[in-house]
C-alpha cells in the first residue's frame, strides 16, 4: 500500500457514464445531470431504459434532446439488470467508464479527482472513494477534494476483501479503466445479487486498485424500490441466506482469476462459516430466533466448513444453544461480547474510510 499526495488532471480523457434505468424515469434528470457535472473531462452518458412501463424512456429521449452528450439505448423487451448493465458497457467508448443506476447520484467533480489518479497511474484500473446513503433528502453534490490517494496491488487488495468477506463499494463511486474491462469482460449473468463485487475482484485480478481518502465520490439512494431490498431483501432477516449464498458465489468465482485460487477458496470458505455461526449465535442473544433463519445459517456454515462446530464460534452458538434466548438475552459475558464486537466494527469502518480496506 502507498499513500500519495493528490495531483491535478492534466490531460482531457473521454468518460463513459451507463445509466441503467426501470422505472426510474423521475430519478434521471438528476442522475445524468450529477454524471455531467465534471471539469476537465469529456463525458458521454448512456441511459440504458429496460422497457421501463412508468414513461423512462420518454424522459430519457427527452434529456437525448437537450444534450447531444447524452444518448438512449431502449430495450423493446425488459432484459432484467446484468443484461442491461452489458448493454450500455458494451458500448462504451470511454477511456474510463462508470456504471451509475439512475436512483444514484456522483458527486461534483468525482469523476475528475478519480480520473487525475488513474491518468498518473496506468497500472490502477480501479478507483473508487467514499460514498453516501442516503433516502429521501437529496444531499448536496459538491464535495471537498480528497485527502490522499491511496494505491493498493490488486491482487494484495483482493486478498483482503477475501478475509474480511466483504464487498466495501456500493457501485456508483466505481470507476475502472476502459482497457481493463474489455480485457476483463462484462458482468456474468450468473451473478445477479454480488455481480459487483465479482467484477470488482476480476479487475484486481490484472491490475491496481486505488481509493480517495477524504473524498465523497457518489450518493447511494436506500429506498423501498431499491433493487437489493426490493428483490434480494438483504436488509431483512429472509435476505441473510441469499446475501451469504450470493457472495460466496462471487468470490469463490473470481477466485479462479487468481494464481492462488485454491487458498482463496479456502479463505472465503472459513470467513463465511464464521459469519453464518455468529449470526445464529447472535439470533439467540438478540431473541430472534423466531424470524432469523438460524437452522439454515447452519446448515451454511457447515457446508463451507464442515469443522466449524470445533471452533470457537461453533462452541459459542452450542453454549447459547443450551441455555436458550431468554438466558441467552440477559447473559451479561454475551451482552460484553456484542458491545465489543460493535467497537471493533466501529473501528474497521473508520479504517475502511481511511484507506478503502477495513482492518
């Protein structure tokens, strides 16, 4: 890992931003106003609308009217979303590219701060900085420049999201190098939950990832018509198998881009055993038993690691198991256990803004 003193941009590269839209036409304006509002850059904007039946399509030709930056693809069928993804990326022209869903915003002038990185940097082919949830309350775009650009070798960066199990960018503050995803290819269909973070392990793959420390590069919109809470449910307790099954899945994949595939493997296999017994071990401290999968979760973690009831996560789910939830709820060592687990997570996502990688 280096950190680095930020520098200017100094040349004019060409930026592709693909808006996937269904049925999000009253977000797009703002969403493809958000992609334009970048110096120093040429941008083209391609709105990809997937036969959305709320009017997308009209607001997008509308937008194509105004600004011949801006063009539509509009498909006659709907496609679902990895197909519309790939439709939009494959025509992309830009010597960097950016895929933004059109509930999403970028913040001023992010995607500059991450092209001057990469433009300095020919061997990163992967940038990506802070980004911001929000819901209703549309924050304010303009954000302060970035504090450092921190440089990272792919396949150590890689490595880390592999122990850690985790995927640390929500997609619209992504940027990756034109070359780099042709030579990586589009999204596999075959990954329609953690197909970002699979993309994002292949572009580490074969080259560096860098990350803006201090710098807010997008806005995330959480709402119920969100993708990931309306199809996966992964912030209810009924998405907690299809988020644990769908990022194996991603990571167990493009673990094979990797030389040392089979300890990868290996490691994913372990991280997501002992995230699936801690959650059916929490399920009792938390008295969720009832709406928590907890059968399942073990069933999961014994799959992944068949020795997982000998570790220290398995003799913790046998203790709870024993004295129940009311027990289990009111036991003051399992209370300490969740108040320290809360500050080492604390603590993990202020190094995840310090530098993009928890620790």
């Amino acid at each position: 890992m280096q950190i680095l003193k930020p520098g200017a941009l100094d040349t004019r590269p060409l930026v592709t931003v693909v808006i996937p839209c269904y049925n999000y036409g009253h977000f797009l304006p703002a969403a493809v106003a958000s992609a334009l509002d970048q110096d120093g850059v040429d941008v083209e904007v391609i709105i990809v609308d997937d036969a959305s039946p709320d009017g997308s399509a009209e607001v997008a030709r509308g937008l194509t009217d105004r600004d011949p930056r801006v063009r539509l693809i509009a498909h006659s069928t709907n496609k679902r979303h990895i197909l519309t993804y790939n439709d939009g990326l494959a025509e992309a022209a830009g010597d960097y590219v950016v895929l933004l869903s059109a509930d999403d915003l970028l913040a001023q002038n992010s995607i500059t701060r991450a092209v001057a990185l990469m433009e300095r940097h020919p061997e990163v082919g992967l940038v990506y900085g802070r980004v911001i949830v929000f819901d209703e309350i549309v924050p304010g775009l303009a954000a302060s420049d970035e504090t450092s650009w921190v440089l990272w070798d792919g396949r150590d960066w890689a490595s880390r999201l592999f122990e850690y199990g985790v995927n640390v960018i929500k997609s619209p503050e992504a940027i990756v190098r034109g070359s780099v995803l042709r030579e990586v290819g589009l999204y596999d269909p075959q990954h329609p939950h953690a197909g970002d973070l699979q993309m994002w392990l292949r572009v580490a793959a074969v080259s560096d990832v860098g990350y803006l420390a201090g710098s807010v590069q997008a806005f995330y919109r959480q709402h119920d018509q969100n993708m990931h809470s309306s199809v996966f449910a992964t912030d209810q307790a009924q998405g907690m198998m299809t988020d644990l099954q769908h990022r194996f899945d991603a990571f167990t994949t493009a673990a094979m881009s990797f030389q040392n595939a089979e300890q990868l493997v290996v490691t994913i296999r372990r991280v997501e055993a002992i995230e699936a017994m801690d959650l059916a071990s929490r399920a009792y401290v938390w008295g969720l038993t009832e709406s928590w999968p907890v059968a399942a979760l073990l069933d999961f973690a014994r799959r992944c690691d068949p020795a997982i009831d000998d570790t220290v996560g398995g003799r913790a789910f046998r203790r709870r198991l024993r004295l129940g939830v009311r027990l289990s709820h009111r036991n003051p060592l399992f209370v300490a256990r969740e108040k320290m687990l809360g500050i080492r997570s604390a603590a993990s996502q202020r190094r995840t803004l310090k530098v993009g990688l928890p620790g």
